[in-house]
C-alpha cells in the first residue's frame, strides 16, 4: 500500500483470476473490475463475493440511479424514460463521514477556537492524538491511524499507554494543562502526508480516506509496530506545561 507498489500487480492478477473463475457472465466481469490500482479503495475481504454476483437473480446494475418510485428506482441507462427495478426493500449503503472527526461533537480550546475551525483545511494530530491549541485534550483513532491491514486494537492499545504517560508528565509536573507544540505538530503533519503522497491510497480514485480536498487524513502510513515503537516513549519536550497558579 504504501511502498513497493508493483506487488500490488499480483493482488489485482489473482482477483481478475477469482471473476473470471467464478463469474460466467461477461458483463458482470467486466463490471467488477475497478478502473484503479487495487488498495486504492478498501478491498473486500470475501469469498463469497463474486459468486454471489454470479447468481442467475442478481442483477449487477452500475448506473446512475436518476429517482426513487414508489415502487422502486429508475436508473439512468441511456433509454428516454430510464428503467424502473420493481423493489421489496431498498437499502441506502450511502457510506459514512470518515474524515470528520468526532463530529458532531463541539470541542473548544484555546480562546474559544473550535476543533471543526482548526480544521478546516483537513483534521490533523500529533501522532493521532494531541492537537495544537487544545490543552488536556486527547483522542483515540484519530487523524491518520486507521488501518488497512491489521487490528485496530493493536493501534488502540498503543495511544492508551500513551495518554496515561502524558497524563503521569501532567501530574508529575504539578501542571494544569499539557498541549502539544504547534511546530511539533507541523512537522509531524508534513513528513506523514510525505508519505501518504506515494502511497497506493493516492494513485487516483475517490475513496473515504480523503477529504474533499483530496487529503488522506484517516490512514497510518505504517507498520503497527512502527506506531506502537513512535508512542512507546512520550518526549516532555514536544508538549508545553501550564502551571496551575497560571491556568484560567
């Protein structure tokens, strides 16, 4: 996903292999092959998939839907009237606002500033847990943590750890606030979307890692072990303390 890039090549060789194998209608095959490099949208974990496509009473339509009836959808097939699927039941699989962090949440930092203003170009977080102007604040499964490849726990599990030892630097401190530094967060921010720029997530295709402005703002770049080795050890110096005679 992120690097060497041509092994990606025998992922979509052994998917191809899987339609052609299990899918006998030609229109369908052709339907199901994505139009991107494979992992640039989340892959389907399944082996039913496929197959399950193939049945003589399931329909694969790719078009526009153009309106909803009260009997069904038409969908816009090049015919001047469209064509209306008769439907029992009718599932809107929309998606979900994966870029928008804790939404619709209000959470306001320093002099009155709002989390969803701060980003306004992209939600972003130091390490996917502190943000810059927000003391005392922390997030789990934040900007750029998610995972295409292994167990969210383990991402988790490591960012717990993490915010106890900030909180035992906060105490052992006598401080009122912990906030990361804005210039620490600055440069972890440019060298992760360095990274993310050459990743298969960035090859071409609309997914829910990006935001409107195109910016991947969900996924971790890495290895898990990379991320738990990054938060194995909280560094005092990219925070900055507040002492209590000074906090409002």
């Amino acid at each position: 996903f992120t690097r060497f890039s041509w092994l990606l090549k025998f992922g979509e060789w052994r998917a191809k292999g899987m339609i052609k194998k299990q899918v006998t209608d030609t229109a369908k095959q052709q339907a199901l092959v994505p139009n991107y490099q494979i992992g640039c949208n989340r892959i389907l974990l399944a082996n039913d998939w496929y197959s399950t496509v193939n049945l003589p009473h399931v329909n694969l339509v790719t078009h526009p839907i153009r309106e909803v009836t009260a009997h069904g959808v038409v969908v816009n097939d090049g015919s001047a009237s469209g064509t209306e699927y008769l439907l029992d039941v009718l599932i809107l699989g929309t998606g979900f606002r994966a870029t928008e962090f804790l939404a619709p949440m209000r959470i306001t930092g320093r002099n009155g500033q709002s989390l969803s203003q701060a980003w306004q170009q992209g939600a972003e977080a130091y390490k996917g847990i502190s943000v810059a102007g927000f003391p005392n604040f922390f997030m789990l499964y934040g900007p750029n943590t998610n995972l295409s490849h292994s167990s969210i726990l383990i991402m988790l599990e490591a960012q717990f750890h993490y915010m106890l030892r900030c909180l035992r630097a906060l105490e052992r401190k006598g401080a009122a606030t912990i906030e990361v530094k804005p210039e620490r967060q600055a440069h972890y921010v440019t060298q992760l979307q360095s990274k993310l720029a050459n990743s298969v997530w960035a090859s071409g295709c609309s997914s829910w890692y990006l935001n409107a402005d195109g910016k991947n703002v969900v996924n971790w770049f890495g290895f898990t072990f990379s991320y738990r080795n990054m938060t194995r050890r909280l560094k005092t110096t990219d925070y900055q303390f507040q002492p209590k005679k000074d906090a409002v």
